[in-house]
C-alpha cells in the first residue's frame, strides 16, 4: 500500500549519559580492559537501538558478533543466540580466516554445520563452552570483539552458561559483551534472576537501565524522527500518550508531518494498539505474511517462509514485496543473516494472541512440514520447535515425541535445563497422548523419573521433587514395592539435599528399607540399605551406619548388580572415612570406582572420586588428591553428570589454591561458577572462590561468594562444616572483622568431646583470628579485645580432650598445621619467642608443599624480628621470599603487606636483573668479567655486600673486591653511580 514511512531516525534522544558510558567502556577494551554491561530497560525503551548505535561507531577494525534470542513457547534450543552470532560471522568471513580462528574447534560443528572444516567432532559436546571461549579470545586477539545478545531476557540456559563462562574469564582480552534485557517477561524463578545475582559478583560486570524519556526527551525524539521541531504542546500529547516510550513515540508519529497541533484522536492509547495500529497499515498481504511469521516463533529463512505463507493466502510472488513494505512501516526488520524477523517482538506476540480461532493451529501445522524437511543434521535442534509446533496444532502425539527426541538432544549436549524442560512437556502431555504411542503406565513413571533426574541435575530441586512425588502416586507399594522403594530412596535424597541440615533418617528411607524386606538379595534392597547408612552417618549413628553398610555390600554382591554394589561401597568409604579408617575407605572407593566405570554409572563415578580424594588428602598427598580430583570431573562431566561433577571440581580447587596452582585454581572455578550450580556443589564452589578471591584481594568478590554459598546452603550444613568455617573467618579477617572471625570458628567447632582432625585445621583459624584480634587491641590500646582473644583461645583448648595435631596419617600437613598453630598462639599472647615459631612454620609450611602459607609466614617472621629489635639481612632475606612468593602467586594483600613492611625497615625488594652479555657492549661495561655483571646486578637491586655475599655464597671480602673492579672499569667513584649507570644503559639498550 502507499503508506508514508517514518522518516530516519537520524539521532538517539535522552541517551547522551549512557551512550557515553557505553562508549567509554568500549574504549576501555581496546587496551585490554574488558567489560560486560547489561542493558535492562522496559520493551520499546530503546535498548537495542542504544547498543547499535554505539557498535556503529566503532569501526572496521572491531568484529560485532551479534546474536538474537528469541521467545517462543517453551522451545529453547541449546545455544541458539550464541549460533546466531557465530553463522553471522561464518557468513561474512573469508576461508583463510575461517580456518585460523576455527583450528581445533571441529567440535563446534555440532552447532555450527556451516563450519565446513571437514573436522570430525570429538564426540565431547560438554566441552562447548571452552571451544566457544576459545574462538572468541582468537578473533580478539585479531580485533577488538564486541559480542551483543539482545533480548537476553528469551535466553536460553546453555547460552546464559557460554556468557557466564565469557564474564568469569575476562583477564585482558579486547572483548566487551553487551546484552539488552526487558523488565518484563521476568517472573518468579525465571532463570535469568539467578544468572545476574551471580554475574553481579563479577567486578568487570556493569548493569544500565534506560528509563522512559522525560519530555524533553521526547521533544528531541520527534525532532529526529519528523525532521522538524515540533509544538511543545504536541509533544507534551505525545509525550502524555506513550509515557515516554520511545518506540510508542515512533509508532505513534508514524505518518504525520509534525505540523499538527494535537495528535490524531485515534491515536493509540496502549500498546497493544499501538503495535497493531502500525501493523494495520500494511496491505492484506503483508498484514497476512506478518501474522504467518509470527508464528514461526523466530527469524524464518526466506525459502521455508515463502513455502508456509503459500498454503495460508499469500502469492509466493508477492512475498518480497510484502517484506519490503513491512520493513519500510517498520514492522520487520532483517536479521544479521537476512531472515526477517520484527522489529519489535511485542507486535510477534500481540499478533499471535489476536489470530482468528483455529487460525494458529493450522500455521503451526505447516510449519512443521517445513521443519521436518531439514536435513538430519539439523534436525535434532529443530525438535523442540517442532514439539511446539505440535503441541498448538493439536498433534499431541507428534508433540510429545518431538519432545522426547528434543530432551535426548539437549541430554548429548549436556544441556540439563533444556532437558528437562523437554521432559516435563512429555509429562505434562501423558494423559492426552495415544495409548499406542505414550507406552505403558510403567513407562509413564520412567519418564517422570527420568524428568526429576534432570531437573536435579540442572539444580532444580523442587520442580525434581514434584515428578518424583506424582511417580510415586502411580505406583502401588503392595504390587510394586520395589519400584516404589527407588522412587521413595530418591525422594529422601532430594529433599534432604533441599533442607539439610536436619534429620537425615526420615519416613521414605523407613519406608524403602521395609519395602523390600522380603526381597533380600535385590539391587532395591541393597540401595534402600545404603540410603539408611548414609542417613545414619550424618546424624552421627555411626555404628549402625556401619552396620547397615556392611549389610547393603554384601546384599548388593548377592544381586551381582553393578550399580547397586558401587552405591553400597561409596556408602561404606563414607562410614569408614567418618570413622578414620581412611585405607579401607580408598579401598572400598576404589573398588567403587571400577564398577561405576564398568556400567557407566556417572553419579557412583561422581561419589567414588569424592572418598579417594578425600583419603589422600587425610595422607596429606595434596598434589595426587588434586589431580585425581581434577580428572574424575573431567570424566563425570563427558558422562553427563555435571551437576555434582562440580563437587569434585571445588575439591580439585581447593588443593590447587593450597599448592599455590592459583592460575589454574582460578581457570577451574570460573569454569564451575560460569554453570550456576546450586546447592551443595555450588556452595562448594563458592567456598573455595570467596578464599581465593580473598587471597588476590577481591574482597567484594569473596564476600558475595560467600554471602552466595549461604543462600545455597544452611550455614549449619555438616558436609560443609570445615570449608564454611575456614572461608567465613578468612573472609571476616581480611574485611577488618576479627571478632566476627573468632565466634564464627568458636561456633562452628565440633560439640565438646567429639572433635576429629579436620577441627584440629580449623584450630589454626581460630588462633589466626584470636591473634588478629588481639594484635589489633594491642594497637589501639583495647586491653578487653586482647583479653577476649587470649580467653577464648584457652577456653577451647582448656576443653580439647586431647592434644591437637597428633592423630591422622598426613604427617607433613598436620605438622604445619601444628606450627602454624604455635605460631599464631605466640602472636596472639605476644610471646617473646614468636619469630622462633613462625621461623619453625616457614620450615613446616615448605615442606608440606604450601607457598602462600610459608609467605604469610615469612612475613610474621620478619615482623616479629623486627619488633625485637633485630634487623639485618635475616629480615631482607624473609621480607624477599615473601615478596617473590606473593607476585608469583599474585597475592595482592600479602605483596602490599610485605612492601609496606619493607619500607618501614628500609630494605630494598629488587630482584637483581642479569646484565647481559652482548657482541658489543656498552663501552662502560665492555671490561666487566660475568661475575662482576652479576655483581652489578645485583648493585642494581640495591644488595648490600653481606646479601651478595650470601646469595653467591662467596665471602664479603670477595665481594669487595669485586665492587672496587666495577668502580675501576666503569670509571665511577661510588656503587650508587655504578648502578645508576647500568640502569640507563638497560634502559637505551631496550628502547
């Protein structure tokens, strides 16, 4: 039809402040500093017009990748805005290229069949996020990036996983991430609400929310988009009429010259009219097309559009045109790979809700000729829009088939969330499906079953729960008492798992282990049996945990099942280990371990890597327990457990933050935090992240961490006890807290009587609190803090019942454990004998395999000399270590610690740098012998004679005379000068 335009918006109004934020974080990536903001704002505000015209300005030089997400019913395919973006750049990129950024990345062409590198995929799909990362950082170390995900409200999880994945790894790249996120469309336990709490905790994570333009915002607006400047009062109707919504002031314009003293009176008054006035604008054939593409539910290739709009009253012939006139009334608009989508996805929703009846469904129906018509490669990512398709066109045996097919897909790729959601359409469809296609009601059950097993994989507790219960009320326990009593195991598992701590022994695990007492050589029983020892264990029964272990193994041998014989083992390492017999819970563990391998049994494999891990430990082999930790979660994560494989991951995190691995500690929680686990493997996680971040200095980080880890997690959780009472103190006494400190540990000791050798670990917290505490009284002239420090430590000493640091096989750790322990005693009483015990710690802690421990203690040493009085190259030589120590490791706070301390005792911590020996040096240093250059170097440094001497292991006459050789040579008369000249010519060489 001839309908007028509306003329270009030339200029964003009321935007200046964000566009400059916007802007200036950019810029900040392209010196390395990179940044992810998330645009929130309601529908139509301008948030993605905000962010194009930002990426619009940035150049040649930078790479857009631009990805859609886009809402429709409960369809969500994997990765699908992270596809977008990615076919968009494969689209416009060069073979070369191509083939560079993508080297070893054949794995992508699971989601990215365009790639056309005639790689074989490794058959690994749970490793997407590293590949995805991967591609991204090459194509920033070519160009700045700028990665947009708009309307990132329709996200997909698995994609909200690849961002967290991208945030978590920011270092240095010349990356930016941009989303824009609606207000609306966010209802309780949207999962987007829990993704920001987390990226919230991400110090290089910013959020910008757009409010509605004032009217002077307005005014510029219709200035842009009429050419001209319009009547205040004009405005004031417009501004009255739309609140300000910028794309309601668009639609409302649309047409008008903007000589007009009052808007048209049928104008519309919400938006519902507003989207559908302008849509009504269009001829009937576009009106037609448009309406037949929203129910595509997506961007639509040009060809499977033509072939749908065919069958529902459009010339194939005029569907250009059509297009053409939609995209000139600013109803649609192409995407980055040209398939036409709308402008605005509102108008896709209030053209889909205002179709005739029946209408819909007869679209949908033909839409789902077009999509089985895909090529098989394709076909798998299409199956949950196909089971949407279905479901609104009444195939609900279609549906529910296409939504089993969905869920197996999501499952090869490791993609829980979308599993499940999958799953429970199927459920939800069971009673409307055909008998002949639905199955059997015991078949019903298993997919109710198998439906709660992903949805407590993909953290969802609850929603788990609720399938195991409706399984439950299908079944009869007098008919089918087994069946009944796996379902009732499961049951008690999820909801201790929800509501620990508490009393673990409840009515379904009673009520399991009755069920299958006249079946005594069954898998059930076996399982049933084990539930109830485990339970026992945690509230403390231990001989009957023993008991009903050793029954559940030799039940579970009888019914030679595999899985059932790995449960029942993993619970008896448990009780073992609970009761110190750490060999015979490795040896039970890893027998576990060999069977859960053999029947591919992930969760066994899961719980058999946790009691191995845990023994070495107890042996005090750190580095093997970590790297068994580390590959058993590589090997549950392939098998598709990731959920509790995280678990192993926190385990592997916590001996590489003790090994002083911090890089690769870093790398491996950024991968955990980056998949939002929940409950206790995500307080796990959380746990070892909030030290760490404590560690580099990241205190906002390490509280929220922990604040995080208490929202997953009853502060009182008995599995955790140890890691939230060591985390807790160490957050408390880095943020100024040691009071907090001293009673959070005090409480959190085992009840009088009964503590293991991991309270002997916590000890060491408590004395480095109580030494906090009174060391800062000491300062202030708080007499009654230091007394409460001093007091409190000999209260809980006067009550262990026996000596600490005495039981347990890892010698090595529990002798550093027991210096450490003395040490911080001595500080905390002021004993005159500190630097003695914190020279005894050094030792202990070094050999125990613990650098950042050996350099806080280093530090303590050569405080304690000093205030004694003593000083000299003893101090410079701790001071150094600690130093070295701690810019190595990146240990923020220790480094500023350590070099505040040097300053106040006036040593130098320079690394003497070698000068080298080059075909032509300098005439100054031609004569120079390499021992007199290294000398130098270390003149440089500002050593003094007795340090050299000390470090070549030569004697200070030795020394001496060297320096008198290097005055000679250089033709200076003092060691500064002689330094001083090695220093320029360093600096002229290198320039």
């Amino acid at each position: 039809m001839g309908t007028a335009a509306v003329g270009p918006d030339r200029r964003l109004a009321g935007r200046a402040a964000e566009q400059k934020l916007l802007a200036s974080a950019l810029e900040g990536t392209a010196g390395g500093h990179p940044c992810a903001v998330v645009v929130h704002g309601e529908a139509g505000v301008g948030k993605t017009r905000l962010v194009r015209e930002v990426c619009e300005g940035l150049g040649d030089e930078t790479e857009v990748l631009w990805g859609s997400c886009v809402h429709f019913g409960e369809a969500s395919v994997p990765f699908a805005p992270v596809i977008g973006a990615l076919q968009a750049w494969l689209a416009r990129t060069d073979a070369a290229t191509r083939a560079e950024v993508l080297a070893g990345a054949g794995d992508l062409a699971v989601l990215l069949p365009a790639m056309g590198l005639g790689d074989t995929p490794t058959g690994q799909p749970g490793r997407l996020l590293p590949l995805i990362d991967l591609v991204v950082n090459r194509l920033a170390d070519r160009h700045r990036v700028v990665v947009v995900i708009d309307d990132l409200h329709w996200a997909d999880s698995t994609s909200l996983d690849v961002l967290a994945y991208l945030i978590t790894g920011f270092r240095e790249q010349r990356i930016a991430l941009l989303a824009t996120c609606r207000d609306e469309h966010r209802g309780e336990g949207h999962p987007l609400h829990g993704w920001l709490a987390d990226m919230r905790r991400m110090p290089l994570f910013t959020e910008i929310h757009l409010d509605r333009l004032d009217l002077a915002g307005t005014e510029a607006q219709l200035e842009g988009l009429l050419g001209r400047t319009t009547d205040v009062g004009f405005a004031a109707q417009v501004h009255e009429r739309s609140g300000g919504n910028p794309y309601l002031t668009e639609l409302m314009v649309h047409g008008l010259s903007g000589t007009e003293a009052d808007l048209p009176a049928t104008a519309p008054a919400a938006l519902r009219d507003a989207l559908l006035a302008s849509w009504h604008g269009l001829s009937a054939p576009a009106r037609q097309a448009t309406r037949v593409l929203a129910v595509s539910g997506r961007p639509t290739e040009f060809a499977v559009l033509t072939e749908v709009v065919a069958k529902h009253g459009v010339d194939p012939a005029q569907l250009p045109g059509c297009l053409t006139e939609a995209q000139d009334h600013g109803v649609l608009r192409p995407d980055d790979e040209g398939r036409q989508w709308f402008r605005h996805p509102l108008l896709a929703e209030v053209l889909y809700d205002t179709m005739p009846p029946g209408e819909a469904a007869r679209v949908h129906a033909t839409y789902i000729g077009g999509l089985e018509s895909l090529p098989d490669e394709l076909r798998g990512s299409a199956a949950a829009d196909l089971a949407v398709h279905n479901e609104r066109a009444g195939q609900t045996d279609e549906s529910f088939q296409w939504s089993l097919m969905a869920a197996d897909h999501a499952a090869g790729l490791h993609a829980s969330a979308e599993e499940a959601i999958n799953l429970e359409r199927a459920c939800s469809l069971w009673n409307a499906v055909s008998l002949d296609v639905r199955g059997t009601p015991a078949e019903h059950v298993d997919l109710l079953f198998r439906a709660s097993q992903a949805c407590e994989r993909a953290g969802r507790i609850d929603a788990a729960i609720a399938q195991l219960e409706q399984a439950l009320s299908l079944v009869k326990r007098d008919r089918e008492p087994l069946l009944a009593s796996t379902l009732l195991g499961a049951l008690s598992e999820y909801r201790w798992e929800r509501s620990a701590p508490g009393t673990a022994i409840v009515k379904e695990i009673l009520e399991a282990v009755e069920l299958t007492e006249p079946f005594h050589d069954s898998s059930q029983r076996a399982h049933a049996l084990a539930s109830l020892a485990d339970a026992e264990m945690w509230d403390g029964m231990h001989p009957e945990a023993a008991s009903h272990a050793e029954e559940a193994v030799q039940v579970a041998r009888r019914s030679g099942a595999q899985v059932a014989l790995a449960g029942a083992l993993n619970v008896r390492a448990s009780v073992h280990f609970s009761l110190d017999d750490v060999e015979s819970s490795m040896k039970d563990a890893a027998e576990a371990d060999r069977l859960a391998r053999l029947c591919g049994d992930s969760a066994q494999l899961e719980r058999a890597a946790n009691w191995r891990v845990l023994g070495l430990l107890k042996f005090g082999l750190v580095h093997e327990a970590t790297d068994v930790a580390l590959t058993a979660f590589e090997d549950v994560l392939r098998a598709g457990s990731a959920h509790y494989g995280y678990y192993l991951a926190s385990l592997a995190a916590e001996g590489m933050l003790f090994s002083g691995r911090w890089p690769e500690c870093r790398d491996l929680l950024r991968e955990a935090l980056s998949a939002r686990c929940g409950t206790i493997p995500g307080a796990a996680v959380r746990l070892v992240a909030a030290q760490l971040a404590v560690r580099l200095g990241s205190l906002a980080e390490a509280r929220q961490h922990l604040d995080r880890a208490l929202e997953l997690i009853s502060v009182d959780f008995p599995g955790l006890r140890m890691r939230i009472s060591l985390a807790g103190a160490e957050v408390f006494v880095a943020t100024g807290e040691p009071r907090k400190a001293l009673e959070w540990i005090r409480a959190r000791l085992a009840p009088e009587g009964m503590p293991g050798v991991y309270d002997d670990h916590l000890l060491v917290a408590l004395a480095n609190a109580a030494a906090e505490l009174a060391v800062a009284g000491r300062d202030t002239g708080d007499t009654d803090s230091v007394a409460r420090a001093v007091s409190t430590l000999d209260a809980v000493l006067g009550r262990w019942p026996r000596g600490p640091f005495k039981a347990g096989p890892d010698v090595d750790i529990q002798a550093m454990h027991a210096a450490l322990f003395d040490a911080e005693v001595a500080r905390c009483r002021g004993q005159s004998d500190e630097a003695a015990r914190w020279e005894q710690a050094i030792e202990k802690c070094s050999a125990a395999g613990a650098p950042w421990h050996a350099a806080v203690s280093r530090l303590r040493c050569a405080n304690a000399l000093i205030a004694t009085g003593s000083a000299g190259s003893d101090v410079s030589e701790l001071l150094r270590q600690a130093h070295r120590t701690s810019v190595e490791l990146g240990a923020r706070p220790l480094q500023e610690q350590v070099e505040s301390l040097a300053r106040m005792a006036r040593v130098t911590l320079r690394e003497p740098v070698p000068i080298a020996d080059t075909p032509r040096p300098p005439a100054a240093l031609a004569g120079l012998t390499a021992r007199e250059r290294e000398i130098l170097a270390f003149l440089v440094a500002g050593r003094s004679n007795g340090e050299i001497a000390k470090e070549l292991v030569i004697s200070d006459k030795t020394v001496s005379v060297h320096v008198s050789n290097i005055l000679r040579k250089t033709g200076t008369s003092t060691r500064v000068e002689a330094a001083a000249i090695a220093e320029r010519l360093a600096v002229h060489r290198d320039s």
